[in-house]
C-alpha cells in the first residue's frame, strides 16, 4: 500500500543479512540513498523520450544520479536497428555529466 516503507523494509532485511543487492524502480532510488553498501540495480530504463512506456520508468541518467549502481535499458535497444548507433547518441549527450563513475 505505501511503496516507500516497503522498499524500506526490503533494504533493512538486505542491509541487515548478507543480500548484496536490490532491484528497485527509478521511482524507489531516492529512498534508497542511505543504503550506500547495497548493489541497486534498476530495470526499466530508457534513454530517450517514449510515448509507449511503463507507469514507474525513468531515464537512464536519472537513475545513475539517483543511486542506481547499473541501469537496464531493454525495449529501446532491443528495437533499434542500429543500438550501437543509439548508445553512442546517448554518450554524447551526457558524456560531461559524469554519469559513468561515481
């Protein structure tokens, strides 16, 4: 029912066992920021602006700058006739914002 306490809940039980790691929403990054030691991947991601997306989605960059430590980037990339071409787009345009190391 309150999104919030249950992603705090799951990073209590992981921060506390020896869980490495969640996979969590773009939406769920920030209530995750004290958890600094745990993994936080983060599916759903695009790198573009979609009008076909998913209710909980953010960009890639969001993610990385909200404390994802990797982002998966699907449906852009599986569609694309040319993905290496997208990536490189990407690149470019966030290549001085740091996004890549943390």
């Amino acid at each position: 029912r309150n999104t919030n306490k249950l992603v705090k809940k799951f990073a209590e039980i992981a921060n506390n066992t020896k869980i490495h790691g969640l996979i969590c929403s773009g939406d769920d990054l920030k209530v995750l920021r004290k958890y600094n030691k745990l993994i936080i991947i983060t599916p759903g991601v695009k790198m573009f602006a979609r009008n076909d997306d998913q209710k909980r989605v953010t960009f890639a960059h969001n993610a990385l700058q909200d404390g994802a430590s990797f982002v998966v980037i699907g449906r852009e990339l599986i569609e694309s006739k040319r993905p290496l071409d997208l990536l490189k787009k990407y690149g470019e345009q966030h290549k001085n914002k740091n996004l890549w190391t943390k």
